[in-house]
C-alpha cells in the first residue's frame, strides 16, 4: 500500500486542477510518480509540498506546479522523443517519462546525475539515460527532439536547443535577465525552420550554468 497516494491525489487537485492544469494524461502523471522517491528521507515529509525543495549542490526540485506546467506545454504524446536540461534528482525526467516514449536528460553536476540514476532506478525509471555535461548544448547525439523541457533558468534561449527541435517541436523554457526571476517561454520549431515564441507566465528558478548560459 502506497501511503502517499492520498497526498498525491491533494496535490493534483489542490495544486494543479486548481489553477488551470487540464491534461488528463499530465495529472495521471503526477498522480503516478512517487515524488518522495526523489527527495532526502528527511524531507520526504514534505515531498507533496506546494514548493520547491532542496536536494542540495544549490539545486531543487521543482515545485509540482511548474513540473506539471511545463509538462502540458510540452504537448507530448506517446511517440514524442524528449530531452530534459536540468535532471536535478530525477523527478521531472520521471514525469516526462509517463508521457512520452523516450526520455534524454542532461546534467552538469556528477553528483546529481548519480543521484538521479538512483532515484529513477529505484523509483522503476531504468530507461531514461542521465548523462553528465553541459545541458546549454543540448545533446546532439540522439537529436532531434520532439520536445526539450530546461529546468534552469537562462539569460537567451541557447542556439543549441533550438537547433535540436524537430520540425513542430517545442521547447520550454525559462529566459531572462536576471538569475532571479524570468519568463516561461515556449518556443515552436515550424516545418521552414522559424521559431515561433509564448510567453507563459512569470517563473523562478536556479540558473541555467554553462557555455551558452550564465
């Protein structure tokens, strides 16, 4: 018996029903993943949390708000192929995981991308690939993608990401000039290879470090 299946529930109803989220097969998702798999025993308490947490290196998980918002502007199916910027530990790639077939994230800490595999092993994630490096590069190797999810935020949208969207692919995320508060953008690739952009809101999240970040 899952004892947090209830708090699960409370959060896709408090906290994403609620303000807006809609996607049944995002709720599902969130209603899936065990989130407190991927967080420290001693904030597993607070793992449904309506907030980001801590998970250390000066990193968080996500608040489940913005995991589930960035999801559903996504717009992925079940044959999108994804790649996540920021792996953190493990969370939202396991989300991303529900809703498309493959699922690519890419972090810049060793640490946290050993804690990720971890928690994504545990939690009954083994084919998502974690792989250590500099996520403003993307990871050209299995380009291009359907969809690009970035959990950090960045002064520009990197060249690198927009170029590894597929035709009709969307990229989400977190641009502006400041390390402390910036705008969700979600960024569509066309079949000419334009780039047409959305603004979604206004967002907080840690910087996006590297060669085309800060």
């Amino acid at each position: 018996m899952d004892r947090f299946a209830s708090e699960r529930e409370e959060m896709v109803q408090r906290q994403l029903e609620s303000r807006g989220i809609s996607d049944k097969r995002v709720l599902d998702a969130m209603r899936k993943v065990p989130r407190h798999l991927f967080v420290s025993g001693t904030r597993q308490a607070r793992a449904y949390w309506d907030g980001p947490l801590a998970i250390g290196h000066y990193q968080t998980i996500s608040q489940p708000y913005i995991v589930a918002l960035m999801c559903e502007a996504l717009e992925l199916t079940e044959e999108s192929d994804c790649l996540e910027i920021g792996s953190g530990s493990g969370y939202a790639a396991a989300v991303l995981s529900e809703l498309g077939r493959s699922v690519i994230s890419v972090e810049r800490i060793p640490e946290l991308a050993d804690l990720a595999r971890t928690n994504l092993e545990t939690a009954g994630y083994s084919d998502i690939e974690v792989i250590c490096g500099d996520g403003t590069l993307g990871y050209s190797d299995k380009a291009p993608y359907d969809a690009i999810a970035v959990a950090a935020g960045a002064p520009m949208t990197p060249v690198a990401l927009k170029a590894q969207l597929k035709p009709g692919g969307r990229l989400v995320i977190p641009v502006g000039q400041s390390q402390a508060c910036q705008e969700l953008l979600r960024i569509r690739r066309a079949s000419d290879g334009s780039f047409r952009t959305e603004n979604l809101g206004s967002v907080a999240f840690v910087p996006l470090v590297g060669e085309d970040g800060w």
